[in-house]
C-alpha cells in the first residue's frame, strides 16, 4: 500500500487481508506498543520497521501473499523493500491511493485515536506536511495499480 495520512490504505489493506493476505502495519505494531499519537521517536520507528521487515521476509519465504500496510512515502523506501524481496525472486507490486489533499486532512482530522488504523497526528499541519511531501509512485519503480 502507499499513500500519505488518510488516503484510505488500511481500508484496502483490510479488504486484501479479508481476502487471505496477510496484512502487516507499521501502525498496528505502534498501537500494541501503546503509543496513541504519530509520528513515533527515531528509535522506536526503526525498532518496528526492523520486526516488521524480519516478520515480511519469514511470510514470503513461507508462501505467504503480504500487504504492506505502510505509507511507503518516498522512492527510496519503496525501492529499499523492492531490494530486500529480489532475492526472494519477488516483484511487489505498488497499490498506490490516489486520495485528494483535502480528503486525506479530513480524514486525519476526524481522527479520534480510537483503534490502531485511526491514529492521531502530533499536529494538525503535520498530516500537511506528509501530503505535500509526498512521492507519488510511477510505472517506471514497477508494477503498480493506481486506486482513485
């Protein structure tokens, strides 16, 4: 999945996980940890991105089919996880939600922190600030299907 704050990714993430993919969520793993608002410290994002890259490695090299239920807001992140399966002989494909700026905000505004998919932002002008810097995926990083 990839898109900014509010763009609907944990929504789609579910329907796929309903539909016998195992979905995993940076988000889901903060939340277990008891931490109610974004973005977390440095530390403790790279201790979650760390599991979850091990826990993603063991479901592919099982067989499993994985939903990355992540922002995914940068090129380079996107390209350092395409790295990370290739020798696993995986091609992710990029589920990317195309959502309006003004829906996103909404979105996050109307955020009330009551489950791990309904997290609060530590501003109102961060969730912005995540949309405006946003790298939308194209083509060329591979497969990609674009929801509007």
């Amino acid at each position: 999945m990839c898109g900014p704050a509010g763009s609907g990714k944990s929504a789609v993430a579910g329907r796929l996980a309903a539909e016998g993919m195992v979905r995993l969520s940076f988000d889901e793993v903060a939340w277990q940890m008891g931490l109610r608002i974004m973005p977390v410290e440095e530390g403790i994002q790279r201790q979650i991105a760390a599991a979850l890259k091990a826990r993603l490695l063991d479901l592919v090299a099982s067989g499993a089919d994985v939903v990355l239920d992540f922002s995914f807001w940068s090129r380079s992140m996107r390209e350092d996880y395409r790295l990370l399966l290739t020798p696993l002989g995986v091609e992710p494909e990029t589920i990317y939600l195309a959502t309006t700026r003004e829906v996103a905000l909404a979105r996050v505004r109307a955020r009330m922190a009551g489950h791990a998919d309904d997290f609060q932002l530590s501003a109102a002008e961060l969730a912005a600030e995540y949309f405006d810097h946003f790298e939308v995926p194209t083509a060329e990083e591979g497969p990609l299907t674009v929801i509007t």
